[in-house]
C-alpha cells in the first residue's frame, strides 16, 4: 500500500464499519493510523441494503421444504 498511495488507483471492500475496524485489527490505535492513510484522497461508496446471497439461499431453502 505504501508504494501505491498517491501513485493508483486501490479499491477496497469491506462489510464493517469504520468503527468496527479496530476490533478486527485488535488495536484502535492501529485501525485508526490505517483508516487515515486510506481514506485520504478517497471516495466511500456506502451500499445498504438486503443480501442478494442470503436472499438466494433462503429461496433455495423454501424450495427444497
């Protein structure tokens, strides 16, 4: 990451929150250094809504019963 920043493009996926990020890193402190450098210059695209796999699965399910 260090060599690309500032020099391309990085996309990112994620389905926890910012705020969760220290608790998968185990450290706020260090989620908070790795959140600085990647949101700078960024664009956040937030996605909320239903899960198109849970929806598949359940569809599944209802169909096998």
């Amino acid at each position: 990451m260090s060599k690309r920043y500032e020099k391309g493009s990085t996309l990112l996926t994620s389905n926890k929150s910012f705020g969760e990020w220290g608790q998968v890193f185990g450290d706020e402190v260090l989620a908070t250094a790795i959140l600085d450098r990647l949101l700078h210059h960024c664009d956040v695209v937030a996605i909320n809504g239903p899960s198109y796999r849970l929806k598949n699965r359940l569809t599944a399910l209802e169909n096998v019963a």
